[in-house]
C-alpha cells in the first residue's frame, strides 16, 4: 500500500509543479536560476524524450499505459523482500513520471517540460523525467548487477 501512496504523492508532485510552470513561467518562458547552470524555461513538448515522435500524443500514451501495465504486472508477482524491494521502488519511480507524462498528453495535447540545465547542450526536461530516469538506472543496476536470476 505504501508504495501506491508514494506514487500518488510524486505524480501529485509533478502536475503541482507543471500546473505552476503553466500558470506561472509560461507567460514569461524563462528564467535564470543559477547563472551558467540552470534555467527554467517552460516548454511544450509533443513529442518523447528529445523530441522524438513529435506530434504522436495517441501513440506515445497507448505505449506508456502498456509499459506501465506491464511493469504493474510484474510489480505485483515479485517479492517483497531484500533487493526486490528496492526493485519495486524503480518500478514506483517510473511509473509515477510515466503517468504524470501521461496525463499531460492526454489532458493538455503536450507534455509540460521546464528545467534547461545551461552548461551543456540539454533537452528541456521535467521532474517526471528525472523519476523516470532515476527509476531506470536502479531497476537496470539492481536487475544486471545485484539480482540474481535464481532469486526472482
């Protein structure tokens, strides 16, 4: 159950915060953070991560909603126990960005995104993402490196 909450609060936490984006940065479309490091710029992506598969909002949220479904599924039959644990806390993590994307696609036509890193060249990106990616590097490392196969 705890881990269902914890969902919940992230996504509630990324649509706060692209809500404010809308309300708050879009009219002025950006603003120096840190000099030289971060901005935040709002933007509207229609597409995936760097803009791929622009404009195909209906096939990006079937894809979504069917990984997402897939990783419920698996969430459910593994263990909670020892590594699994931390296994199910990836899966958490990537599920709450990808429905937070998702609900921008399907409510908004875009995906809100507001954070511009400046020292690089970087994509615009949002705090969904940053679960998303986070959620994926622990369930990679944790499934090739910590779990082994006998154990799942």
């Amino acid at each position: 159950m705890l881990y269902f909450i914890v969902l919940a609060v992230l996504v509630a936490i990324d649509q706060v915060i692209k809500r404010w984006a809308y309300v708050s940065l879009r009219p002025i479309g950006s603003m120096t953070v840190i000099d030289g490091l971060l901005n935040l710029t709002y933007l509207q992506n229609q597409g995936a991560a760097f803009g791929i598969m622009y404009g195909a909002r209906w096939i990006l949220t079937v894809l979504v909603l069917g990984i997402l479904a897939y990783l419920f599924i698996y969430f459910r039959k593994l263990p909670n126990t020892g590594l699994h644990r931390y296994l199910r806390w990836s899966i958490v993590l990537i599920a709450a960005g990808g429905l937070g994307n998702v609900i921008d696609r399907v409510v908004l036509g875009f995906v809100i995104d507001y954070l511009q890193v400046t020292f690089i060249n970087f994509p615009v990106f949002n705090f969904a993402d940053i679960l998303i990616v986070v959620g994926a590097i622990g369930f990679g490392l944790l499934s090739t490196f910590f779990i082994k196969e006998e154990e799942a």
